[in-house]
C-alpha cells in the first residue's frame, strides 16, 4: 500500500513534468477497469486536481467526410508552431483518430502526432458512451496538469456525443463541407445549436466561391438560432487543411470568444456548472445501472412488462409493483 | 372497501357509455395525488384497458401564435360534422386550452366545447412536466374507453413536451406560420424531425401566396430529414382556419398516413414500444425521484459537490462515496 502511494505521487510529478511516456501511463490507469487500477487513478487525479483547467477546451465535430482529421492535423499543427502546447482526444471509437476514417483519408495525423508539442490519443475502445465519456473527461484533466495549453476533443456529429462534448468544452466547433442543404442531411438536428464557430472547410481551388456562399447562408442560420454561448454571437468561416487557409482566422475566432466570455465572467460559470452536471448525470447513471444490472430485478420488469404489453395492468400499477 | 368496488365498476361502465360527467369523474380521478384516490384511479384504468387502443391518437404542436386553438376548433369540429367523436386534450399548463394564448385569442375552442360529439379537457395545471405526461396518456385511454374515435393533444412547441407527445400518439402535426425562417426563430430546434405532416396556418386572403411560398420551403427542408416515420414521407399542407380551407386536406393526410403505417404493421409495433418506452421511463423517473428526495442522501450530495466543485476530490470520488 504504502508503495502504491510514491509511485502514484511519482507519476503524477512526471505528469506534471510532462513527460510523455508518464502521460500515457496515467491515462492508461484512468481507462483500465481493473479496481485496483481505479484507485490508483483516483488518488492520481485527485493529487493533480490543482494543477487543472488551465487549457481551452474545445470540441470539434462533423459529418464522416467533412475532414476533421485534416482539419485537426492542419490546426493543431499551426498552434503548435505558435508554441502552443496542444492534446487531441478523441470521445466515439468511430471518429478518425481511432481509425473510423470512412473516405479512405489515411493521414491519422501523422504530423502531429511526431510534433514535440503536440500528444495525440485515440478514444477507449470499449465500454459504453458514458463511459467513454467520463474517461475522456479525466483524460483531459490530465492533459492540463500535463501544462497542455488547447484541448481538442474529436467526436463524429451523428450519434449522442456531441451533447456529452458541448458538456465539456468551452469552445463547441462544427465542421461542414459546402451546400448548406446536402449537410444537413447526414448531421444530427438541433447540432448547430451546439456550435460556437462553424468551418465551412475544404475552401479550397474551384470550391471557393461555393464555399463563400455556403458561409453566407450558415451565418443566416445561424441568426436564427438561439447562441450557444450566452453573450457570443457563434460564426462561420471558411477554411483549407490544404492550402492552410482560415486556420489562423478560426483560432483568431476562438480567442475572441476566450476574451468576450471571460469577461462576462461566464467562462468559470460554464464549468462548474458542467462539474456540477457531470457529477449529477454520474449519479443518475449509476443509479440506472445498479438497479437494470440487479437479476432479479431484470426479470421483474421483463415480467412486468410483458403483464403491460398485453394489457394486464397498468404501466403505473407495474411501476408500483417494482416499487413495493 | 367493498362499496368502492362497487363504485369503480360503475364508474367504468359509465365511461364506457360515454357518459360525459362520469368521463370528467374519472379524469379528475387521475389527476388526484390522494393515495386513495390513486388506487381508484388504478383500479379503474385496468377495469378499461381491454377497451383502450382504438382511436388515432394525433399530437398538435406549434410556436405561441401559431393559432393551434383555432385549427383545433376548426379541424375538430369538421371531424364532428363527420360524425367522430373528438377528445381534445393539452399536456403543459402554458398551451391554448389552459388559457395560456398570448395572441389575444378568446376562442378557447368554444364551438367545440358546446359539440355534443367532442370532449374538450384542460391540461392538469399541478406536477412536474413528467407527472403531467403520465396523466394525459392515461386521460387518453379513458378517453378511448369512452367510445372517442380521435385524441387530439395539443402542446406547445417550445419546451421538452413534444418529445413526451410524440412518444404518446401516432401522428404528429406541427402549425407554422408563413415565412419559414422567421418560423425557425421561436420553434425548438429539431422539432421538424417529429413532425408527420406540417399545416402552413393562416393560409387565407392575401396571404395565400406567401403561405404556398412556405410550403415549397417545408417541402424542400423536409426532403433532407429523416421521416418522423419509418415509411411515411412527411407532407406540408397548406390550411386556414378562419376560411375552414385546407382542413380536409389535412384529414386525408392522416388517413393515408393510417393506411400506409397499418399495412406496413409498423402501427403496433410503435403503439407497443411506446408503452415499454413509457414503463422504462416511469422506473427512471422512479428511481432518480426517490433517491433525489431522500433528506439524507440530498445533505451528502450537496457536501461532495461542494468538495468536488473545490477541487477536493475528483468526481468519480465523489459517486463512490456517495454508494459506499
């Protein structure tokens, strides 16, 4: 026991070192199911719980195709080269950081991932989307008390993790190719809601004028739309992973809306309130959990249930019967 | 004990006539929070679950303006005239029957209330949006108990009601107005997804060509969404209330809609998985709800929030103490 307790105090030294094999291991021990492993992340956690949230986090989503991992690549890649000191998680097995890469794009950034600024992690495979999500969430904590300076958190548009991400982040960032209308047919609805900052992306050669236009009709959405961020007026720019173009503007994007929300004193409020609703949905999750993972219970509600469907009783009379 | 007996089976035999009195009775029975009253109510639902199921249940929502009262009234009635029996019913306090109508709109549906084939019942104006949920899906089975050939339950776009209807009814109708963009500004994003078919409202006079303007835009919007229903393309229809054009229409709408979902056996399959989706939801509701108003448990939650929200332990530390 007694052991345990210096290597965890000297991993998290070399955590806050940043040293990147450190790094790696401390997530490693966030993921791992094994309870003695949970433990020790806790105690991990808890040790450099100080030395967090000094970083913008920010989300960054799209349809399969739109090319965030180019995007990724191309950005974080720039904000590196500004000293920036920059993580890229990923939150669903299925984005491309973890290889869900659907239009043959093999880049994987390659990249980044050799830049010494940059750490660069795959999403965990297994487990279900809470779960993942709480460990991405930890994860991210690490990666600040590593002194990473901008969180990028990767997750695929069409599923439910957009809204665990927009939970998370200060920066909710959507990425859309040109044609407004053809977009909208793979996204999620109610995902623009979500969104700080649209990037028109792939602005690029004959596509330009397209995408000028595409911009014009998202920023008309968009003054539809209630903001995302109380006090931010959420926009859309064009850019090119290719010609690395509207890169700079996006992150110019980005650190207004830092200024602006800072300054209306929203930003802390946001993240306690998104602790706060983290601890809440956990609560809630485990509640769920422990009462559906309960056998006997199990085979109450099918038999309940079955009693509903046919007509039996009532669904607040079965409901009772739980309870009772 | 034996007189109530007595009285619930005499209760159930008048719903089952369509004695009007006995129908609000038993509505009133439903919504009471007396235990005993409760039991009744329970008693009284199983005695007419053999008589529920058989109407179309249609869910009518648009933004405050939108003139869902007066589309009610008209569309209600022409059902009337064609010999339906015709239950309308309101799930939140804030929608036009509890008086709610911010345009300056008396009606209230008065022509339709004086309807001896319509029934017209406020939304329970007590509980949280949940308990008033589960008693206007049981006032909907009373209802069909009492011989109503269609349920009409009315909400207000705005909120998270719709989500609860459209779990709750077959068809779901969304009124909007002219000027499809203006439309996006007060209505809840991703609501069009829900929707069936959508009644471009107010179609009349000098308005008419604009309305048909709006209903080429829904058409077109609607062509990129998912359908609401598995193989039902959802239609956008023109209607006025005020010249009762466009209400026939809207009726044959629902009635191929009827056809085609019955055929393809989806009906049942949905109408049953409402019900689960229900009973799931109500063990939820159940569980968060007594764990949430347990004094002590609500004393250690604030406590290990606050520590958490100060940086003392992790979150995850927190839910473990918390089910220790």
């Amino acid at each position: 026991k007694k052991q345990q307790q210096v290597d965890i105090q000297k991993l998290a030294g070399e955590v806050r070192e940043g040293v990147r094999t450190s790094l790696s291991k401390a997530i490693t021990l966030i993921e791992s199911s094994n309870t003695e492993h949970k433990e020790q992340a806790q105690s991990l956690l808890q040790e450099l719980l100080p030395y967090t949230g000094n970083s913008i986090r920010i989300g960054i989503t799209g349809v399969p195709g739109a090319g965030k991992s180019s995007f990724i690549e191309a950005f974080g890649s720039m904000l590196c080269h500004m000293g920036k000191k920059v993580a890229v998680l990923a939150i669903d097995p299925s984005s491309s950081l973890s290889g869900g890469s659907i239009l043959g794009d093999k880049t994987r950034m390659e990249e980044l991932s050799r830049n010494q600024n940059a750490f660069v992690r795959p999403s965990p495979s297994a487990g279900t989307l809470g779960g993942v999500h709480k460990k991405t969430r930890e994860t991210m904590l690490l990666c600040e008390a590593a002194g990473f300076d901008v969180i990028l958190i990767e997750t695929v548009g069409v599923g439910q993790s957009e809204t665990f991400v927009r939970g998370m982040v200060d920066f909710f960032l959507l990425l859309v190719l040109t044609g407004a209308g053809d977009e909208l047919q793979g996204m999620k609805k109610g995902i623009m809601e979500l969104a700080d900052g649209i990037i028109v992306h792939k602005s690029d050669g004959d596509n330009i004028p397209k995408a000028r236009k595409t911009v014009r009709e998202y920023m008309q959405i968009l003054h539809f739309l209630q903001p995302a961020t109380p006090g931010w007026m959420s926009q859309a720019l064009p850019a090119s992973s290719l010609e690395k173009t509207g890169l700079q503007e996006a992150w110019d994007m980005i650190c207004q809306f830092e200024k602006t929300i800072k300054e209306s004193s929203y930003w802390e409020t946001r993240r306690l309130e998104q602790t706060r609703e983290w601890f809440q949905s956990m609560i809630v999750d485990h509640l769920i959990d422990s009462f559906f993972n309960d056998r006997d219970k199990k085979t109450q509600v099918k038999t309940l249930e079955n009693a509903i469907l046919k007509g039996e009783i009532t669904v607040t009379q079965g409901v009772l019967k739980l309870f009772s």
